[in-house]
C-alpha cells in the first residue's frame, strides 16, 4: 500500500481521503496533524464538522489559526447543494490566490441514516467534481455508530485512506462513473407498502403536477410541495420523452411525507453524475438537478424492470 506524507501541500487536482476513527482521541490524531500542516504553509482550511467534534478540533489548533468552521447542517443539506457550495467556496479561494486547500468534514449522521443512497453518489461524485481544485480533503466517519453498508461504500468512494500513522492508497477504491453506474437497492419507505393514492399510466406533465396538489395530505409548508410539483414536472417529461413506455406514475402521502415514484421500462441517463452536476447538454440532466436542489431526497433506481426516480417531500419514517 502507497503511502504519502500528511504535511505535504496540495497539488492540482482532488486528494480525497476517508478518516475511519472510535474515539475522540482517534479523530484528533488524524486532523489537527492534517489541517496544522495545510495552516504552517499558508493553505486555507475549513473543517465541517458536529458541533462538539468541530469544538475539539477548535480547541487543539493554534489559537492563532485562521481556519474556517462551517456549520454543517447549513452545508450539508442536500448533495447537489453541497456540490455547488464547496465548489463556489473554493473557485473563491483560489480566485483571491490560494494553491492549496484542506477541508476536514463529516456527513452529518442523521444524514447518514435517513438519506446515505445519494450521499453515497456525492461521496462518488465529488471526486470528479472537485479534481480541478488544489484541494486534500478528508471525511470523518465513526465506526462505533456507522452502519457496515455504509462503511463499505466509504471504502469504494474514497481513493485514500488516512490514519494516525499515515496517508494511504485505497485498493478498494472503485472509478467514480462504475460505482455510480452499478445498481443500488432501493428500500421501500413503509408508506409504499400501502396502496398508492394515485396510479396513473402516461400521464402528461400537468396532469401529474395536478395530482401532486390534489392528493396532498401531508402538513408540510406550501413551498416544500411547490417544489414538489416543479421536480414531477421535470422528471415526468423526462420520462415520457427519453424513456421507454408505459410511464407509471404513483404517489403516497401522509401527514410528515408525500413520495413520487416515475417508472418507465427503459435503462435510465447514461451521464452518472447527473443530478448532482449541472448537465445542460445531458438528455435529461437538466431535471435531474432540479430534483436535487429541491426534493428532500431524491433516488434512482435500475433493475430488470426499467428505471425509477423517487422523489421525496418531508422526511419518512424509517
């Protein structure tokens, strides 16, 4: 296994490294060495982390340092939006001189818990995503409370492994375009369990925005299933015109959620990153990044029976 040095400064291009840690002690002996060295040569670093773990690292760097801590519930929202932040933040940087950047982070874990599908896609994407930054970033993950799936994804979307003792090359690291590519389970929410309040076959874009608002139970705000509405727009034409017929149209919706599933018997968009980067020239790609930036959870899905887009307004009980 290769092995690099942790003081060394970034070079052009994504150096993105997994953190796996139990203990408080554990976490700190991988970042403050990491973001101490970035500080020392005069690299801007940013730590996105809980409140109490990004309160230790506060309290075990200089007092002096200039580092920036993000709150990350405001970051972390969802990974489109994640995507583009990250990124404006360091176009910003590089833009006012810096040549290299040092992010040490985390996903939030009730991320984690009640969303990890396309968290696992932006743990994927981003090595693509910000390859053309001067950036070394490394993500936290405990293994006291991380599920093993999850753990198991970490290890094919990172391409380094950090650890107290150095920075490694990982064996397991899987290429962004095959690991988002590959199939991946989708686990029914409990209400799709029940019958769905509307079925509909092909339905036209403004019948299936129609049905949004008819059938809406729930008592989320106004917005939430505005935006609703303008992601089952998207995704129902883009089904009905890149997909393969029949189109089936479902909704379920209570008083916490509304879930919409588009289905169609063909093999889905061939762009792997599409939703979480902007893909105007991508059959498709444009409605897929709608649905990022606005659903609370967005997932897709091919099995032998075609492709599925869910989107997801509120936040299901698991």
């Amino acid at each position: 296994m290769n092995s690099r040095d942790p003081e060394e400064t970034a070079e052009r291009g994504y150096d993105h490294a997994a953190v796996h840690y139990t203990s408080d002690e554990e976490l700190l002996a991988v970042a403050v060495p990491f973001l101490a060295a970035g500080i020392a040569a005069g690299e801007p670093t940013v730590v996105s982390l809980e409140p109490e773990r990004a309160e230790l690292v506060r309290d075990a760097l200089p007092s002096s340092a200039d580092t920036q801590f993000l709150t990350i519930d405001d970051v972390y929202v969802r990974p489109a939006s994640a995507i583009k932040s990250y990124r404006d933040l360091m176009a910003g940087l590089v833009a006012d001189g810096a040549t290299g950047i040092r992010i040490f982070g985390e996903i939030p874990p009730a991320a984690i818990d009640a969303s990890w599908d396309w968290w696992a896609r932006y743990e994927a994407a981003v090595n693509h995503a910000y390859d053309e930054f001067p950036l070394r970033s490394m993500c936290a993950y405990d293994t006291r409370t991380t599920p093993r799936s999850v753990l198991d994804d970490v290890a094919r979307t990172h391409p380094y492994l950090a650890t107290p003792g150095g920075h490694h090359t990982n064996p397991g690291y899987v290429d962004p375009p095959a690991f988002l590519a590959a199939p991946r389970p989708m686990t029914p929410y409990p209400i799709e369990r029940t019958a769905p309040l509307v079925d509909l076959t092909n339905p036209q874009p403004p019948a299936a925005r129609r049905a949004v608002t008819d059938f809406n139970k729930t008592d989320l705000p106004a917005a939430d299933i505005d935006d609703l509405v303008l992601a089952v727009s998207e995704i129902v034409d883009n089904a009905l015109r890149h997909g393969r017929p029949p189109v089936r149209f479902r909704i379920w919706a209570d008083a916490d959620h509304m879930v919409v599933t588009v289905h169609d018997t063909g093999t889905g968009l061939s762009d792997p990153f599409a939703g979480l980067l902007p893909a105007n020239r991508h059959i498709g790609g444009r409605g897929l990044w709608i649905t990022h930036q606005v659903c609370s959870q967005v997932t897709l899905h091919r099995d032998d029976t075609g492709f599925t887009v869910r989107l997801t307004a509120g936040h299901p009980a698991p």
